[in-house]
C-alpha cells in the first residue's frame, strides 16, 4: 500500500515538469566598473550600426545595436536607429563612470555621422576621431556591377 503511494507521488511531479527547469530568480550581477576614459567602436554596415564602448585596456563596458534598441528590418539601417543605439550605449557607459572617450568609425553605412553625434550629445566628451574603414589599395576585384 505505501508503495503504491510514493509511485503516484513520483509520477505526478514527473508529469507537471516535462523537462522544464523553473527559473530559481538568480540573475548575475553587473560589475561597476569604474572607468573615465574608453574607446568607442562604430560599425555602421548596410544593414545594421554596432556601438561597442570598451575601456583603454580593451574590456567592453556597454554595447548596443540598432537591432537591440528595437529596430527590424531595413529599419535598422536608418541613421535615426543609430542614433539611438549610441545614445543608449553611452548612458550604460556612463553609468559606470565614462566621461572621455575615442571613437573609431569604421564601414560605410548611413549611421556613422549621426552615432558620432548621438555619443557628444548624451554628454560623452569626444577626444578624438579616427576612421578605420578598411579601402583596398587596388587589391581583390570588385563583384559585378548589379543589373536593377
């Protein structure tokens, strides 16, 4: 009899889990850090605008992407979203102490201009502009010229 009790208890709990793990609440915690000089990546691609902030050793801070802001599709490549990913990305920036930073701008998208200027305007001061675009000095040839 108690052991046809515990078979019923055990396939109860084995029916009401199906493989699901609960989530237990514990989330890991961001580390302040606290940095007052950082670089500042901008990939402005035809489809998207990556914003990484990192500080002068190289360990990233904040980031954002105008996909992660909330933009889909051809939207994202707006500068408009670009601008919003910088501005987001330099507020988790300079919550953990940001105030100088280098910007170094690199691909040839619409945002590249308007992210430069979404990071002064969010109260990052702008020490210095590099672009690292990478141009061919005549190397591989160009694809086809497309037919629309």
């Amino acid at each position: 009899m108690a052991t046809e009790q515990s078979t019923e208890k055990n396939t109860k709990s084995a029916k009401g889990s199906k493989g699901k793990k609960a989530p237990t609440g514990k989330k890991k915690k961001k580390i302040k850090k606290n940095v007052s000089n950082g670089i500042v990546s901008i990939k402005a691609s035809f489809n998207n605008t990556i914003i990484t902030i990192a500080d002068t050793n190289g360990d990233v801070v904040s980031w954002c992407t105008a996909g992660a802001s909330g933009f889909k599709g051809s939207k994202k490549s707006t500068p408009f979203a670009a601008q919003i990913a910088a501005e987001d990305a330099a507020h988790k920036a300079m919550d953990q102490g940001m105030k100088t930073v280098e910007v170094f701008v690199n691909g040839p998208g619409a945002g590249r201009e308007t992210a430069l200027k979404a990071l002064g305007r969010a109260g990052l001061r702008v020490s210095r502009i590099c672009d690292v675009t990478p141009i061919p000095h005549n190397g591989c040839r160009p694809p086809k010229r497309r037919r629309v």
